[in-house]
C-alpha cells in the first residue's frame, strides 16, 4: 500500500510498458514483411506529423486500421513495421496533411496529438507506445529524405529502420536523442523550475540533453549548476521514459544538493525555488493553497517528483 494514499494509486507512466515484440530480425526478410502486411490481424496506425487519427466506435476511440483501409486515406509513400503486438503485426503509415484536414472534418473520426491522447487517456494504454514509436520514426524519415554526407536521396530500407543514400551510399538509421531530467534534493525540500513553455503554475523538475562525450551523472549535475546555479553531489537513476516529442529518452534521475543558494539562468527558466515535502505532495494532489501543481502524470517528472514524496531517496 503507498505510504501516501492522500495521493492515490500509482498512475502508468506515458509510453512505457509497451507489449510490442519488435522482430528485428524480419525487418530485412522482404518475403517475411509482405507476409505480415497481408496478415488478416495486422493494425496500422496513421499519422500526420503529431497527429494521430482515430475512429470512433460503439466502444471507445480505435487507432488502428486494418491495411487497405489505411492505405486508402492518402497517398502515403512511407511506412513502418513497428513490431508485433500478440503475434499480430503492427505499422505506422504516415499520411499528408492534406488528408489529415479531411478526417478531421469526418463525424466518423476523431484527431487528435500524441501528448494530448496520452493525457486525456483517449485511447487503450497499450496503444501509447507503439503510437510513441511510430510518431518518432516517420518523423525521422521526414527529416532525413537527403543524405546529410552528400546531399543525394535517400531511400528507406529494412522496414523503415534504415534509409541508404543513392549517392555516397552512407547508411542512416534512427535517432534517440538522452534528457536528463532531475529531482535535486537537499534533506526534507526539493527543488523545482519553471518554464515559459509550462502551464500556468505548473512547476517540474530541471532537465537538459546530455552532450557529446558526457555521462548521465555528469549531464545532471552541469545542467543543475547551469539552470540554477547548484552544485550537486551523487545522482541516483530512477526510471526512463520514451518521449516523442519529437524523439528523446528521458532520464530520471534524483540528485544530491552540494549548495543551496540559487542563481538563475532566465534565459532557461522563469523561476526556480526550493519546495519542502509537504508543499510538493500538495501539488500532486492538486491541493496546493496557491493552486500550484506539478506535470500530469503521464510525464516522467511527475514520478520522479512523487518517489521522493512518498519514500524519499537515501544519499551515501
């Protein structure tokens, strides 16, 4: 039982816990892959860009079509397998915007972005990471029709896990680009940032990328002192989190307070401020007498911030 059920249960956090088999070996098996597009189980999801299209149904929003049906909502010339989900085959097609606008002009459909879907719990769990997959893949591939080393065209292989440049012949693959986010933590208080970009009077933990050349530890105690001006200690790993916005892996992280006197770069935050155990539970719980939260749930933040709530974190 949690030590806080002021707080209630503990939430799934967003785009985790994915039931996606990838099958990698398949992905260059031309024979395999034509196999699987014909499978009478297979699901296709469609995207534009951050959107997603649904249908709506007797049950409940569905995100997945089944082949012809998908294909017939566009000219679409990109595709992926993203994997099998119970042995049925699972793709992400990405369609123009253009058609987008019509679905969204459909009473048999319903629109809508990623980060909105996961927040509002449009659609089944299981959904978000196959959907989280799919979203940073055909974004990749819209990104990279030209070969960064010659400038020549690019063309997808290995079911849209590789694009081959038709000139100098460099091979490409998809990018995952590592956050560390952080809790820093100074006994009984934590600290806490805000962003412009934040909803109003949301406060969250500190987070940058981790550079070339660089650890995770170390990522997190440079972005610390460069954001607000802390030194810090140990760093202890929490838990990560695909975010596809447009293609990270977050980082949790809980971090060692060294000092505690803040200095504040505002060309990264608004504002940052030390907030004990208390106040913080009472933004979890939407109860803060200032009206004061932390991230939804879904985000990564939000567990980080309420692991240190509910159990704390032990420094060496």
């Amino acid at each position: 039982m949690s030590p806080r059920p002021d707080l209630g249960s503990w939430p799934q956090l967003g785009y985790t816990a994915s039931r996606i088999e990838r099958a990698a070996e398949k992905r260059s098996d031309a024979e395999a892959l034509r196999g699987l597009e014909a499978d009478a189980a297979a699901g296709w999801y469609v995207i534009d860009g951050e959107l997603v299209a649904m249908r709506k149904t007797a049950t409940g929003l569905d995100p997945l079509f089944e082949r012809a049906k998908a294909h017939a909502l566009s000219d679409s010339t990109q595709s992926v397998f993203l994997g099998l989900m119970n042995g049925a085959p699972r793709f992400a097609l990405a369609i123009e915007p253009a058609a987008m606008e019509v679905l969204k002009a459909r009473d048999d459909f319903e629109i809508s972005d990623l980060r909105t879907i996961a927040v509002r719990g449009m659609v089944g769990e299981e959904h978000l990471p196959p959907l989280a997959e799919g979203k940073s893949l055909l974004l990749w591939h819209a990104r990279r029709r030209f070969c960064s080393n010659c400038g020549a065209p690019t063309r997808t292989v290995d079911a849209g896990w590789r694009r081959d440049c038709q000139g100098c012949k460099a091979q490409h693959f998809p990018r995952t680009d590592p956050v560390a986010i952080m809790l820093v933590i100074d006994g009984e208080r934590c600290l806490l940032g805000r962003s412009g970009r934040f909803a109003t009077n949301s406060w969250s933990c500190l987070a940058g990328f981790v550079e070339p050349g660089e650890t995770i530890e170390d990522a997190v105690r440079r972005e610390v002192r460069e954001e607000a001006g802390v030194n810090c200690g140990q760093v202890k790993y929490f838990r990560s989190q695909p975010w596809p916005f447009p293609s990270s892996l977050m980082i949790g992280c809980h971090a060692q307070a060294l000092s505690r006197e803040l200095v504040i770069d505002h060309n990264e935050l608004e504002g940052a401020r030390w907030f004990d155990r208390e106040e913080v539970a009472a933004m979890l719980a939407r109860q803060h007498p200032e009206g004061l939260i932390t991230p939804v749930p879904v985000a990564i933040a939000y567990h980080i911030i309420r692991a240190w709530v509910e159990n704390g974190v032990e420094f060496d």
